[in-house]
C-alpha cells in the first residue's frame, strides 16, 4: 500500500515510523527540517528548541518515546507559575499568596478560589458546549475575576474577546491543572524524540517539499516538479493550508472545514547571564509580550540562562515587524521588568499555525481522522482539540492514532 503522509512534525512522524513497517510511506516537509513546531536549532553547538515545550509527569506517550530515543527524563518537579501586573508577579500557584493579591477586591479573591477548586472534581465539561467562555466565567468567577484576569490571560493567548472562546475547550484546559502538574524535560533536548522518529523509520521523507496539488478523486499528490500518487493519504499539516492545495473536496467537507482558524505564535529565544526570578512560567499583563518561560529552570545544560518570551496571536502591526524589531523590542520591555540581566544573544521565531482556534462550536466543523473520502485521513492537533490540548504527547498520540486507523487495528 502506498501512503503519503503530509507534514513531518510529530504527528507525521509517528505516524510513518508504524506505517512504515509494512508499507511503502512518503513524507512530504514543506521546511527544511523535520519536527515541525518540536524541531530545534544549534548555537553554540547545542539544540536550542524554536519554541518552548516541557513534559508533564503523566504523560505516558512522551515518556516512552524519551525512553526509546535513550533520554527518559530522570528528574520531575513542581514550578511556580506567576501573574506580572503592576510591576509585580504574584505566585499563581500558591493559594496564600492569590488570597493576599490586592489586585482583586476580597469578595474576588474568595471567589477566584472557589472557582479554582472546582477542578479538582473530575467533571463531563462536554456539558458546557455551545456556551462561549465569557457568559461562563461571569457565572462561576464573577465579574470582577473575570474581566481583571481571565480576559487579558486569554486575550494575551489567542488574542479574541472572551465571547469568542467556547467554554468547553477553556474548561478542559483549565481541568488539565497545568500549574499543579510535576515537569520534566529531556537532557539533551527534545530533538531527541525528532532524531529517532526519523532514524528509527523506514517512510522516505523528503524535506524542502512543496506541495503544489492534491488531487483527491484521482490520488495523486504534485510537490516540486514531482507527482505521487497513493493509496492512503494522511494530512497533518494546518487545514488552512490543505485547503488552498486540496481538489476533489465535497462542498459540505470544504465549507466546514473553512471554518477552522488558527492561532499565530511569535516568539524570542533568549539567553542571558542570570536567572530572571524564581518563576518558570510568568504570565504577563500590559506588555507586548504575554509570557515567559524560564526554559533553564528546567534544563540548565547551557552556559548561559535560556528563556522564552512569547506572544500568542500578537496583533498586526507586531507580527508584520521585521525579527530584528521584534527583537529589540521583546528584550527591551524584558529588561524593564528585569533590569539586572545581560542579554547575550535572542533569536526571534514564528508559527502562522500554533495551536487551532476553539470557539464554541468548533467540534461542529473541525476535522476528524477518518473522512467520507475513502483513503483520506486528518491528524494532528486540529482534529484532537478541544479534548486534548496542544503538547507533544498529543501530537505523539494523535500519529499513533491514524495509523491503527489506516490499519484497521
């Protein structure tokens, strides 16, 4: 059988690294590298990632691929997560301190933690589809936790007013409890999960690839000045990009599918000469950035401090500067807030398609692994949110899982 997977990010590459094993696999990259938003760089001889990722201590599928790349992650521990407002950076995860944060009025205090502890009860948040975030929060957080934190948290995330945010995909987010979770993180880098999807794999994978046509009815695929044609064709890579290539589409399956919209990333890799403060993850209110990781806190294998200051769904006029804008930029609002550190270098980094947009409807249009086309498959983070949210043992999973489908197992 002869399969085209598109995209070599995990998802792809897990998926060819099974397929592989009895089946002629194509994988088509459009970049020059493969691990997509997982691939690194070097500086200095050492993978630095191009955009910051950890592991959580439940994550089962990362793990065993850290296992079989030859790095398990031997040491987990628990981080602290701030909100920087007013100059200040309050510890998130400590209930002492949120109980004491004059930036919420008492009766918002106790309320905000109420609120938290309900996700400590397992829940069905399916319940909550149709509803959008804000009429939600209002609800269960009030008004005043509401407007003062949750929507420049997601506003600084996705970049829309909370309205546009479904309920059922903020709530599983918040259920996941992120800030209560233990974190790892490899020696040696997460390139070592992309080095042995591609070493340990039999798929031919072909990266500079740009794929001009996909040609549904008749299966072919036209990428460069080349044509291959399939039996089975998986599509990881972002449906707003698929579409523009697809023919053969139903006009049901393309108006629904135009409907998914994602979220963009811009980011700066920093390094620096001491630690910024003891947070790995800072939120941060009123800046033209919306957070930063502490990337060193976990992985302290460099010569230097490494952080990640980032910016989800940065407005227009932002993402149409220049790196070297960004950069200057991005480093000068983050020596105002640490004025003590010495930059060394910062590499800005950017993803058009970083994470799919979920509002309320989204399980209405978004794809699903297996289509009314026969042969044709979707993978990849667009197809498991909202239930799952964006990590690289989702995208592990997500590979996994299209191709027991493709096998019928």
């Amino acid at each position: 059988m002869k399969i085209i997977i598109l995209g070599a990010g995990l998802t792809g590459l897990a998926a060819s690294q099974i397929l592989s094993r009895e089946h002629d696999v194509l994988v088509l990259e459009k970049r020059g590298k493969p691990g997509g938003l997982a691939s690194s760089f070097k500086k200095d001889g050492y993978d630095i990632p191009r955009f910051y990722h950890h592991v959580f201590k439940q994550e089962e599928v990362t793990k065993e691929y850290l296992r079989k790349a030859g790095s398990p992650i031997k040491e987990w521990q628990k981080v602290k997560m701030g909100i920087y407002v007013n100059g200040e950076t309050v510890d998130f995860t400590n209930p002492l301190k949120l109980i004491t944060w004059d930036y919420l009025s008492l009766p918002a205090r106790i309320r905000f933690g109420l609120f938290g502890a309900q996700f400590y009860i397992p829940r069905d948040w399916s319940k909550l589809r149709g509803l959008d975030a804000e009429k939600w929060l209002y609800k269960m957080a009030g008004k005043e936790v509401t407007r003062k934190v949750f929507a420049p948290l997601m506003y600084n995330k996705f970049g829309m007013p909370l309205e546009d945010i479904g309920a059922e995909w903020l709530a599983t987010r918040l259920a996941a409890k992120e800030s209560t979770s233990y974190f790892g993180y490899p020696r040696g880098g997460i390139q070592q999960i992309v080095d042995y999807l591609v070493e340990d794999n039999d798929s031919k994978i072909e990266l500079g690839a740009r794929v001009k046509k996909i040609d549904l009815k008749k299966k072919y695929v036209k990428y460069g000045r080349k044509k291959a044609e399939y039996d089975v064709l998986i599509n990881t890579i972002p449906m707003p990009v698929f579409l523009k290539l697809a023919r053969g589409l139903t006009r049901e399956l393309r108006n629904k599918w135009r409907r998914v919209r994602f979220i963009k990333h811009l980011s700066a890799v920093v390094a620096h000469d001491k630690p910024l403060d003891d947070f790995y993850w800072t939120n941060v209110f009123g800046k033209d950035f919306g957070g930063i990781i502490q990337h060193t806190y976990l992985n302290d294998d460099y010569p230097f401090k490494l952080s990640f200051v980032f910016s989800y769904a940065p407005t227009k006029e932002l993402w149409s500067m220049k790196d070297k804008e960004v950069e200057k930029l991005f480093i000068k609002r983050l020596k105002e807030m640490y004025p003590y550190i010495r930059v060394k270098w910062a590499r800005v980094t950017r993803s058009t398609y970083a994470d799919p947009f979920c509002d309320e409807e989204y399980k209405d249009y978004k794809p699903q692994y297996e289509t009314p086309i026969r042969g044709f498959y979707n993978a990849g983070i667009q197809v498991t949110s909202p239930d799952y949210m964006r990590s690289m043992n989702n995208s592990l999973m997500s590979g996994q899982v299209v191709a027991k489908k493709v096998l019928n197992l």
